[in-house]
C-alpha cells in the first residue's frame, strides 16, 4: 500500500467542541511508533507496557502499536480502585510491567487512600511511569519518587490524538526536572509562538510545529476540500500547525504544557494558563476538584467564576473562598483571582479524564448544548446539568 494509506480513525476527545473524525496513515503511525517505543520511551524487547485506558482512546492504538517493536501491551479498562484502592498496583506488579502509563488525577485518589505502594509492592521490573492526560505538576512527579521508587524514570509528555504520538516527551539520557517536560520528540520541530508569530523562549505561547512530522492526519473523515482540518489546525498561522496547547519552552529545551489555549483566561492583556490555577487550589486540603473559565463580556468586559468541588461534603463558606483567593494572589498575581466561586457537586471530564472547559465556556456563553458538547464523550454526563441550569438562570454574569 501507499505510505500514506489510511489506517485507522480515531475520534477527538470533545474538549474543545464536537470529536472530528482523524485518519491517520499506515506509514506514518508505523515510523511514530518505533520511533516513541524505542528511542524516546526506552522500550525493550520483551519488555510489558501497562496502561490503565479504554479502548476508545488512542492509547489504545497506541499499545497495538507496542507489537511492532516485540514489545507486549497490556490494558486494563475498569475500576481504578476497586475492589482495592491499591488494586492497579497489584495488576503493575502481577504483569511484570516495565512501564506503566497514568494520570495526573489518579495521584490524588492515591493519597486521598493513603495508599503507599512501595510499602506493599516490590514492582522489581518497574523501570518508567509515563504521566499523560492533562498538565503535571511538580507535586505529582515527586509523589511516584516519594512512594514508589527513588530509581524511577518519571517522563511527562503531551502530544494527542491528532497525531497519535507526542509533540515533547521523555528522553532516558537526559536530566529529570519536577514539572518539566523533558525535550521534544525527535523529528518534531515544535515551538512556542507570540501573538505577532514569532518562535519565543522563556515565554508563554501557542504550541506549534512548523514542518511536518510523519503522522500528522492525512484527512479528516467526511471533510470536504479539507475545510475542517485547515479550520482546526492552521487557520491562526496559515502552513503552521496550532495544536491549541498553552506552552512554554526554556533555553535548555525543556517545556510546559499550561492547558488549552482556546481555554486561556486573558485578563487585563495578561494570558493565564489553567493549570496554574488548578495546581495552587489543588494544594488546598479541602478541595477535591476545580475548573475554571472567562467569559467576554460587551464593552471589553469580562467575567472569570471558578467552580469546585470539595471534599467530604464540606461547605463553601466565606473563609474557605477568602482562603483560596488568597493563595491565588500570593502565588501568582491579582490577575488570578476569580469574580465568583461556586460549588458544584461534580467537575465534568471527558472520557479519556480531560477537563472540559472549553465546553463549559460555550454553554456558559449560551451556545446550545448540542453545539458546545456531546454528552455521550462525557464520563459523568449529569456534571454538564449545573451549567446548563446556571446558563439558563443567570443571564447578566456581571451581575451574579
């Protein structure tokens, strides 16, 4: 066949608006593949590669993949904590897996348990965790070093399913900095872009990659004259891929992934990445979850709530919404302050455990529910009902 045969279609998460439908080809995620596997995950033959996943989710495709290089995938889609809160660590050890693939989310159930795998387990053949999903922090790299093993390659990365891989990832010759991910994929000539287009170093910017890389989708299903994909990929730089990611690079190559850039709360000129809000609320004891937006207001206004959820029923009182807004500012700046706070009984993610902000905003802005989202790539479909009744009820968000 043609390398650029198609393969397979996998279906956008749906943090950003309805999934598309991305074909990629068989030479392309062919080379991707060997070239993650062995070069940037370390990946040896004979080796186990275990991911907690769904098989709707490009891991998935990512793990058929694993067959390629002799290496050997094993899945595990159900509960992560039943019928024991350590019961993935039992399936780590039991599998003799060399590298296991976990979210940044799953950390704080850990220790929401109190559970401490290295007290239990020996996970001999565990060389590598890989954190993929949404941003790392620090905390959560230090927390596998603290409570599974001081030897660990920690990796982080981000990439996703338009191409099936990553854009920046891990590299096992390299130093191992908390929070930070550690280079670009080999052959992926990413950057961070200002406003004005310009490659920036040491600033926050747009995530794009300015040649092509070998399993870029070669069309999107059902798309006519390849309008959708010039919409979602180079309609801010025209022959520039935007992957829409909230970015940051340094002089020694390492990188940040900050959220969603169509999620970016601009105040005031100044662009906020989420994850900075979500790291400083999930350092507070009695929050359990969080999600924030900013909506545009006429005359160049503008309106930021934070919603939250909290743990073991506590109440939103005044102390604790003083207590956050005053870790906001003395962490970052006034900027970061929220207009309103709000609970809300559930935190709505995607399927593959991605926060979906982009699809509150909408509805907060009154797009239409089938317009803003599909509930059927939502993981707990109910936590879209808080907005669409608060949506409904408050019209002036000035006013609230």
């Amino acid at each position: 066949m043609p390398f650029g045969h198609p393969l397979w279609i996998l279906f956008s998460s749906g943090t950003t608006g309805l999934p598309k439908a991305i074909v990629h080809s068989h030479g392309g995620i062919l080379i991707e593949q060997l070239k993650a596997l062995n070069f940037q995950m370390d990946m040896r033959p004979g080796e186990r590669l275990f991911f907690y996943t769904t098989t709707g989710w490009m891991m998935w495709n990512f793990l058929v993949s694993c067959l390629v290089a002799n290496v050997c995938p094993v899945l595990y889609d159900g509960s992560l904590m039943h019928p024991e809160p350590d019961s993935l660590w039992r399936m780590y050890e039991e599998s003799g897996a060399a590298l296991i693939g976990a979210n940044p989310g799953y950390v704080s159930l850990l220790e929401k348990a109190g559970i401490v795998p290295n007290r239990k387990f020996k996970l001999a053949h565990l060389r590598s965790v890989m954190l993929a999903g949404s941003p790392v922090t620090p905390e959560v790299m230090d927390w596998f070093y603290r409570n599974v093993k001081q030897d660990l390659w920690v990796q982080n990365g981000s990439g996703g399913t338009d191409i099936c891989s990553a854009f920046v990832a891990g590299v096992p010759t390299l130093p191992v900095r908390a929070g930070e991910i550690q280079a670009r994929m080999l052959g992926v000539d990413a950057h961070a872009f200002n406003e004005r287009g310009e490659s920036v170093v040491n600033q926050v910017g747009e995530l794009v990659v300015t040649k092509p890389m070998p399993s870029m989708p070669v069309f999107l299903w059902n798309d006519r004259n390849f309008e959708r994909y010039r919409e979602s990929y180079f309609q801010e730089y025209p022959g520039i891929w935007r992957q829409g990611d909230f970015f940051r690079i340094n002089e020694r190559g390492s990188s940040f992934v900050l959220g969603r850039s169509d999620a970016t709360l601009n105040r005031h000129g100044v662009r906020i990445g989420t994850a900075e809000i979500y790291r400083s609320l999930a350092l507070i004891p009695e929050v359990d979850d969080s999600l924030i937006v900013n909506l545009d207001l006429p005359g160049g206004k503008f309106f930021m709530p934070l919603f939250v959820k909290l743990k073991d029923g506590r109440e939103l009182d005044e102390p604790l919404k003083d207590k956050m807004r005053a870790k906001l500012r003395q962490e970052y700046s006034p900027r970061h302050v929220p207009d309103k706070i709000y609970l809300v009984p559930d935190i709505p993610y995607t399927l593959t455990g991605k926060k979906m902000e982009v699809p509150v905003r909408r509805i907060l802005a009154g797009m239409p529910l089938a317009k803003a989202a599909n509930r059927d790539a939502v993981a707990n479909p109910l936590a879209l009902d808080y907005f669409l009744e608060y949506a409904r009820t408050q019209k002036d968000y000035s006013m609230t």
